[in-house]
C-alpha cells in the first residue's frame, strides 16, 4: 500500500508552511507486527514528515520521519507499515503528546 496519498500529501505540505501552528494530526501509519506508530501533522518537500513518533519501546516523543524510510521498512513474513484507512481525529498533536507522555505509547486522547 502507498503510504501517502495525493491528498493527504497535498495536506501535510500545507501544514508545514504554519509550523508555528497546533496542527490536527493528518495520518497514522503503524506496524501491524508490533507497537510502533506515527501520527503525523507536517511534511516537508523532501518527504520528511513531523508528527509523534512511538517505536513501541514506551517512550512516545515529538520528532521526524522519512515517509521513504518507512516504506522500505519490511517487518516478520514481508509485512510492511501500514496506513490507518480510519484514523480520523479533531484534537491537536499537542493533545496526542499530552495522552502519550502519560500512557507511555500513542492512544487516542479522547480514551487517556
């Protein structure tokens, strides 16, 4: 699956240009084999995105992301990063970071 549609792209690279902005989280691409998760809000032109970033190692924390690194990541049977077709969300990444800094791993904010 590709991770990123044109759409969704097109959005993240809106994004980027108010980074001053608490932006509402765009996507969530996680590995299904394992904990990690990424809810993303920005992208820039290169394909590095900003968002909150959870390897599954109970240490969920703000930072970046190459969108082509996650594509050729290839996990147990050539399982790969998936992205979340029903993640939909009205709280700011910064209402994200809150819930996972104190869960200790992504979880919607609305069930901290």
């Amino acid at each position: 699956m590709k991770l990123l549609t044109d759409e969704i792209k097109a959005q993240l690279i809106h994004n980027n240009t108010r980074r001053e902005d608490d932006h509402i989280p765009v996507v969530k691409f996680f590995a299904p084999w394992g904990g990690a998760t990424w809810i993303l809000t920005e992208m820039e032109e290169d394909g590095i995105c900003f968002g909150l970033c959870d390897l599954g190692m109970g240490e969920p924390e703000l930072g970046y992301v190459s969108v082509e690194e996650l594509e050729s990541v290839r996990g147990p049977a050539g399982l790969t990063i998936e992205r979340d077709l029903y993640f939909k969300t009205d709280k700011p990444l910064s209402a994200w970071a809150f819930a996972a800094k104190h869960n200790r791993r992504i979880v919607d904010p609305d069930h901290a």
